[in-house]
C-alpha cells in the first residue's frame, strides 16, 4: 500500500518508524525539507498541507493518507476522498476538528459533556460579554500548543481577546487533566487506551510531564471512557483520536478538545504499551486487528524543550547520566536548531511504582537540558 502522511513533525516520524513493521510505502507532505519525518519515509514531498492544489497532487495515486496535524487542506481530502483515497480520519471528521468553533457545537450537538461558550467575532464583541468571565477564549482556527488559548479572568483582561472568529468558553474549575486515545477501526471495532494525567508548565503553555495510566477514581474513569467512545462514535470515522478531558474540582468530566491523529499524550505507548498508538493507526490504515491497549508498566514522558535564552544548533546536556537511569527511553526528533519552548524531544520512564516513577521523572528533568554553544 502507498500512504500518505501530511505533516512531517515529530508525530510523523514516530509513524514512521512503527511503519518500518510493515510492508508498506510511506509518503511525506511538507514544507521544510528538514522536518523531523523528511528522513524517513520513502519519498518526501516538499508542499504546503494548507494548499489545495499541493495536497490534491501529493494524494492523487496514493492508497490512503493520514495526517500528523489537522491544519491541512481539507477540500483536497474531500476530492481525494471521492476519486477512492481513503482518509484516516474522513476529511468530514477533520473538519469538525480542525476549527474550534465547529468543534464545541458539534459536543453540543452531540450531547459530549463541554464547557458552556458563546461564539465570538471580534474583541468589540468580547467586550459585552463580562458577565461570562472567568472564562477562556480561543481562536477558532491556527492556535496550537496554547499559542490560540487567551484566559479571561476579570473585565481588565478583556484586551488579550483575540479579535478573530473564536470560541469563549466558560473557565473550568480544573483538578486534573488527563487524555484518552480511543482506535476506531474501519470494521467498527474500537479500542481504548488507559487515560494519562498531564500536568502544563503555566509559564510556557506546553505539556510538561505525564503520568499514564492516570491516578484517578474508578467511577470518574469509567465517565471520561464512556464519554470518549461516545464522541468517536459521533465522528463517524475509522482513525485514532485523543481526547483531552478536564476533570473539576466535583469530579465531572469535560472534554476540552479532540485530535483526529496520533497525539502527544501517547508517546509512552512505544514502550508502556503492548501495542503503540502508531502501530495501533497502521494496523487499522492497513486493514489490520486492532491491538492490546493494555499498560506493561506505568510511565512517564517528560518533554525535551529547548532552553530559555538558546537558540542555534541543539546540543543535548545530560543525555549520559538519563539514560543511566533503569528503563528510561530517549526520543529526539532530529530537529537540528533549538529554541526557547521548542518541543525537541521526549523521554519515557517506567516503573512498577508511582512514587519512584515521580521521582525519576523529576530527575529527568532535572538531568537534562537543551543548550546551544552560541546565547541568543
Ligand atoms: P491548545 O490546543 O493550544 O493545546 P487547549 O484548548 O488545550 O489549547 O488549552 C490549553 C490549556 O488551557 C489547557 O491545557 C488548559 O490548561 C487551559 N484551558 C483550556 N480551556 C480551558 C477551560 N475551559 N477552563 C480552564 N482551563 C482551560
């Protein structure tokens, strides 16, 4: 079979790496020929995923196409999808995805537990809207890894609102975050990966260090499961989803956001699950049974970011002493340039007991560091 992935970051490569199983001939689409994915498939594309006429000749003659991103050219897909492409997940799925304002109205619609929200236009429009505060805006399209996600405390912070189509949504009182990776199979078998539980670095916005399986009450786990699969089958799509969920300080369940894709919640299924997530989206891409989901030990991912005040060729201190360390795992991506937040990495660290796994965790962090010789 010929695949297509559009998109060549991390979560390309790590799909690729999983595809080297099987006999199958890998695609990339993707604008910088240095992408952490360019070196790994068999033939690489130099394109823009947002452009129509770039992703319909990327996809004309292929197989199948998945996407390791959802800002991508959905119109082609749908094309793609008509001339007999198969899509993982459908172009309609990415669709309700890609935008955050559709997203939101399709849990409404589809009775998925989600924060209350109002629609917005612009920031004049914001500013009527007080009433609603605290609350949390979100730009309804080209936001990632928090850059699109504004929270509106009080009155005073009205003027950080985006003055673009958003959504502003209702704060949630937040005691843990967690995500689910549900497999849909094309045959209308699923499977569900055991939920992890994140924890954000507030300074950066990113996702800093999680534990898998998540330290949560039965009861609440068998809610933010039933809700999950009840949202995929909603979808109506054979893919692999992640769904980022909220639980508040009552113990309900709110759905945050979805994505149609390999996530970076489960990096630690390479080595903590029987069955990766990766290898979990080429088993139903190529028509395969679905995978054991189930944990061999509990773990941890901590990010490799680059450091504050580096920018320049990556240098990586630490790495020696990390991997000194019992069962623990090094991911780079093969970016070559670091810079300040820059997701370049990641570590999996297992063990039988959660205290232990904390504490290795920490030192983890701790140990290492990307640096350049060059200070920005
Ligand atoms: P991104 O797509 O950029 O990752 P998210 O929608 O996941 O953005 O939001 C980023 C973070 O902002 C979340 O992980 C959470 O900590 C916080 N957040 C988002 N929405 C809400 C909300 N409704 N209530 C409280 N915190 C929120």
């Amino acid at each position: 079979m010929k695949v297509g992935i559009l998109g060549g970051g991390q979560l390309g490569r790590m799909l690729l790496q999983a595809a080297a199983n099987y006999t199958v001939e890998t695609y990339v689409l993707e604008n910088d020929p240095e992408c952490p994915a360019a070196h790994l498939c068999h033939h690489f594309t130099k394109g823009d995923i947002t452009n129509y006429d770039a992703v319909y000749a990327f996809g004309k003659g292929l197989d199948a196409i998945t996407i390791e991103i959802e800002s991508v050219n959905v119109d082609a897909l749908e094309k793609l999808q008509e001339e007999g492409v198969t899509i993982y997940p459908s172009p309609a799925a990415i669709r309700i995805i890609k935008n955050k304002i559709v997203q939101k109205q399709f849990y409404k619609d589809n009775g998925i537990p989600s924060s209350e929200f109002i629609i917005t236009q612009n920031r004049v429009e914001i500013e009527a809207l007080s009433d609603f505060l605290p609350a949390v805006h979100k730009i309804g399209e080209g936001g990632y890894d928090g850059k699109g996600v504004q929270v509106l405390n009080s009155t005073s912070d009205l003027v950080y609102a985006f003055d673009a189509p958003s959504v502003l949504e209702k704060k949630v009182a937040i005691q843990k975050e967690i995500a689910l990776i549900v497999a849909m199979h094309t045959n209308g078998s699923a499977a569900i990966y055991p939920a992890s539980e994140m924890m954000v670095n507030p300074a950066l916005n990113l996702l800093d260090y999680q534990v898998s399986p998540a330290l949560i009450p039965e009861n609440v786990l068998w809610v933010a499961e039933a809700v999950a699969i009840k949202l995929v089958k909603a979808l109506q799509s054979p893919g692999l989803f992640a769904i980022e969920m909220f639980i508040d300080i009552n113990g309900d369940v709110w759905v945050n956001e979805t994505a149609p894709r390999v996530h970076n919640s489960g990096h630690h299924t390479i080595e903590a699950n029987h069955c990766s997530q990766y290898d979990m989206l080429w088993r139903i891409i190529l028509g395969y049974p679905l995978g054991n989901t189930a944990p061999i030990l509990p773990a941890a991912i901590i990010n490799i970011i680059g450091a504050e005040g580096h920018s320049g060729p990556a240098h990586y201190e630490g790495l020696h002493e990390v991997l000194k360390i019992d069962n623990a795992f090094v991911h780079l991506y093969g970016k070559k340039q670091t810079r300040p937040g820059r997701k370049m990495g990641h570590i999996t660290v297992m063990h039988s007991s959660y205290h232990d796994l904390t504490h290795k965790a920490n030192k983890i962090k701790n140990l290492l560091s990307v640096i350049t010789d060059t200070k920005a």
